[in-house]
C-alpha cells in the first residue's frame, strides 16, 4: 500500500498542472478550473498526512519545529494580508482614496474632461462593447467618469454573449467598441482613451458645430501645411475639439462670412489692405470674434494691423523680446525664444500653470490709455531676465540697452471686449395723430430690451507672434492649451476652457545597436563572470 500512498503527490501535482495547461490551451473542462486545483492541493496534502512519520524523520524533530513555526507566522501574516484587502474592496466605493503618482496624471481625468461631465444637463449612456475576459480592465477605466457626473450611465456588453445588442447598434469587432448616445445623437469610437471618450462627449452633447476661419491673402501660415512651419497640427487640434474651419479671401467675398464665429488672423507676411482691415473692424465691431497674431517688423511693417489693434487699446510694440532666463536654458530654447508662465487672471489662463513658448515675438499689451467701450488687459507675461529689444537690426552682439530697451516682464499677448451698440428697436415714432374725435391716437412705442438678454460684444485676442501655433512648437508643454483655450473663450464655449487630456508619453528606450551590444555583455558576461570569480575565489580561501 505504500506506493499507492507514494503515487498521491505526483497524481495531485499532474491534476494541477495538466488542468491549468488545458485551459490555457483553449479546453474546456467538466466542472469549474477551481475544483481541479482543490483536489490536487487535497492530494498532496493527503500524503504528506500519511506519511507523516517520515517526513519527521527525514527532516528531524528540531528543523520540523523552527519550520512549522515559520509556516504558521507566514500563513498568520497572509491571512491578515487578504483580509487587509477584503475590507478595502468592500469598502473602496465609499472613500475617494486614489492617488495617481504617474507621470502627467495618466490615470486621472483632465480639467477639461471634468468640466464637461460635470456640465452635463441630460443623460449620456455609453455603451462598452467588451469580450468577456477583457471586461474587468474596462470596467476600471470607466469608473472614473462614472464618479465625476452621475448623468453618464455605462452598460458593458458581451458581443458574443449579446449579438442581438452588438446588431442593434450595428457595431463590429475588433473590439472594444463604444457607443456614446444623447437622445437621437450617436457616436462610435474604436478607443477608451479619455481623448476619444471626450471628443465623443463634445460631439453628442453640441448643438451645432462652430467655424473658425483662417485669413488668407498676405502670406498667412497656412493650416493645410504639415511643414514645421503650418498650422495643421492646429487645425487637427481644433477639428477635435469640433470646430470646423474655413480659409476666407477678404478682398474677395469683402466681409467676414456669417458662418465664422472666430477669425484668425495668422501671422500675415504683409501688411493687411485697407479694405480688409475694415471688415475686420466691422466684425468685431457687430460682435464678431477675432484672434489676431502679428510678427515682428524684422522685415515688413504692419502700420494697418497695428493701427487695427490700436482701435481696441492694444499696443503692438516695435521690438522683439529677447529672453536670457535660466528656465529657457532648461527647455534648450534661444534666447530669441521667450517663455511666459505668468498669466494675469483671465478666464483663458485661469489655473493655468504651464509655460508656453514663442519665438522671435514682439511685445503686445493692453494701451495705457482708454478706448471707449473697449475694455483690455494682458494675458501672459515672459520673465523679468527678458527684455524688449528696440534694435530690430539685431546686429552684433545683443544685449540689454537701457534707456531704449525694456526691461521685462514682457507682455506678449493681451484680450480685448468690445461694447455693440445695440440697434433701435424701432425707427423713431412719428407725431401722434389726432383721432375723429379730437383725442391724440397712441402710437406704438419700442418694447424694452429684455434685461435677461446678454449684451452682445465683440472680443479680440491678440498675440505678439504666429510661431508658438505653428506644428514646430504647437506640442510645446502649454501652447496648445493656450491657444485652443483663447479660441474656446473667443468662441464662448466655456467648457472647453481648461486643461486638455494629455497623450501618453512615448517611455519606450531606444539603443544603438553599440549599446545593445554592452548590455548583452553586462548581462550574459561581466554580471554572471563576477560571481563566478567570487565563489572561485571563496573556495580558494577555504582550501587555503
């Protein structure tokens, strides 16, 4: 009988192994995977019960006891761990305990996804499409919009368990497959990435979409260019976050299409015509919106651009800022590449605490003075170890010249609102008429406007460069923020002010195929060749 008792641990160890093997493998097995890893565990642990006697005598009565003894704190200490564990899953949902120590918050939802969640005045329903297997991870993801507005429902959905519910929505693999629905509003996305889930947020919940036209017809930086130096990346940007855009030709359509609710006047090369820099003035002026960018005047003068921002007290200086801070030397820039991270407050930059960075701008500020029904203020600032550089000739070496140049901070952008005047109701009522009967008859008076109504006003924000927007520097910490920010506020969409979701960063490491070659002969050679000649030399002691 003592083999058949010898043949209980090898039969136990088989029973495992080979049931694990066959699931992974693909098979399904009677009863539950559980059961098969219950009976071997009950097998071996059957023998060494049998064969108790010689277990003691083989291992000795004293090891047995320091053993038993360190089995018996090991199993204690495992037992409090799991029930540690158990009292915080049942408990998760009642504490907001999460911390995301990641690099750029990856596991946390942005500002501006809270935003529009929190925003929410119906209910949004996403439907996940998941296999079965992957459905835990999935679950997980989501939970974090779920926590931020209770109006956002998520339903996980087998598609090979439900195929009716997968045709239902006419969704196909590969999968995941999300479902993002508002009333008769649908969109799909192939991702769970917070990006596309809030993109699929914006689109169901906008009325309507918005345009943003980009000037052209001075050498404007063109947003179908993918050179360093076009706008593409910014207008894939802004086509994210459902704007669409239009290129207009004011000489010739001679005024600002009604469809644009911003204009974007993109670093012109020369200076704008007469004729179009008053239909600028007329837009804004009828409570059109306008982002302005205008360079330096290393080559060309813009005195109508200027002229322009001056009628909304903006102040276009002539100069360039030069910009020699320690921070700057961080980022590697030049010192023709100023960074600002002071924001004076406005809705733009409300907590904005990210750099951006510009290159070869001029400074651009609120006018000293007043314009009436103009209100303006500055919006970023560069460091005080920068300046405002008068010698546009940047000839020789260049330094700081008092009495002529300014000493910074610099301002490089400032806003503008500009009062409409609200339109008369009515024309003007004639003299009242005398009736048959000799009475004045009474005339129609104009009806008050209704004080709920929010004034109309035109808005500006001007920048002292178009380079920061460009595809060379648009990726550079806070510039897309800030610019997608400015368009928002322009826009009036409130929402959308904030903090973008960030794409992960690339941490992978790339190698030269030198440096491939010292880390195989670190790891396969040098590492393993030190602890032979260390136990060599060990042995050597000893024999000694």
């Amino acid at each position: 009988m003592r083999w058949l008792v010898d043949l209980l641990s090898p039969l136990g160890l088989v029973l495992v192994i080979g049931s694990q093997a066959l699931v992974r493998a693909g098979r399904t097995l009677p009863g539950k995977p559980e059961y098969y890893l219950y009976a071997g565990a009950a097998l071996v642990l059957l023998h060494l019960i049998l064969r108790w006697d010689d277990v003691v005598a083989t291992v000795g009565r004293r090891q047995l006891k320091y053993g038993t003894n360190t089995f018996v704190i090991s199993l204690a200490f495992l037992v409090i761990l799991v029930a540690v564990n158990v009292i915080v899953y049942r408990n998760v949902s009642r504490w907001d305990a999460r911390w995301d120590l990641t690099k750029n918050q990856r596991y946390s939802l942005s500002d501006q996804t809270r935003k529009i969640l929190q925003a929410l005045r119906e209910d949004i329903t996403i439907t996940y499409f998941q296999r079965a297997a992957s459905m835990p991870p999935a679950q997980e993801r989501m939970k974090e919009f779920q926590a931020a507005t209770p109006r956002l429902k998520v339903d996980f959905v087998d598609p090979i368990a439900n195929p009716a519910r997968a045709q239902a929505l006419d969704v196909r693999g590969p999968w995941p497959m999300l479902v993002v629905e508002r009333g008769d509003k649908r969109e799909r996305i192939s991702n769970d990435s917070e990006q596309d889930v809030t993109n699929a947020l914006i689109k169901v919940t906008r009325e309507g979409k918005k345009t943003v036209c980009f000037l052209e017809g001075e050498g404007e930086r063109d947003i179908d260019d993918g050179s360093e130096r076009g706008l593409s990346g910014f207008k894939g940007a802004l086509e994210r976050s459902q704007y669409d855009t239009k290129k207009v030709h004011l000489m010739r359509e001679g005024a600002v299409p009604s469809e644009c609710t911003v204009l974007a006047v993109a670093g012109p090369e020369k200076d704008l015509l007469a004729p179009v820099v008053e239909s600028i003035r007329s837009y804004v002026q009828g409570g059109g919106k306008a982002l302005v960018m205008v360079e330096p005047e290393l080559k060309e003068s813009y005195p109508n651009l200027v002229g322009l921002l001056k009628q909304w007290n903006l102040e276009a200086g002539k100069d360039v800022v030069v910009d020699v801070s320690p921070i700057g030397q961080l980022f590697g820039t030049g010192e023709f590449t100023p960074l600002a991270a002071q924001y004076p407050y406005h809705e733009i930059t409300k907590d904005f605490r990210v750099t951006t960075a510009f290159h070869t701008a001029r400074s651009l500020q609120a006018g000293s003075g007043s314009v009436e029904g103009v209100s303006a203020q500055n919006l970023l600032e560069t460091s005080p170890a920068s300046w405002a550089e008068t010698d546009l000739s940047l000839k020789g070496q260049i330094a700081m010249d008092e009495g002529q140049d300014r000493q910074g901070p610099i301002p490089l952008g400032a806003v503008a609102t500009v009062r409409v005047e609200p339109s008369p109701a009515s024309s003007p009522s004639p003299e009242p008429e005398a009736s048959t009967d000799g009475e004045p008859s009474a005339s129609p008076s104009p009806s008050p406007e209704a004080p709920d109504t929010p004034k109309k006003e035109g808005r500006v924000v001007a920048l002292g460069d178009a380079d920061f927007v460009t595809n060379q520097l648009l990726g550079f910490q806070g510039n897309r923020d800030f610019v997608l920010n400015s368009v928002a506020w322009l826009a009036e969409d409130a929402d959308l002010i904030s903090i973008r979701p960030k794409e992960p960063d690339d941490q992978r490491m790339f190698l030269t195929q030198q440096q491939q070659q010292n880390v195989k002969l670190l790891a396969l050679v040098l590492v393993p060749g030190a602890f032979v000649v260390l136990g060599v030399a060990a042995w050597w002691r000893r024999r000694g």
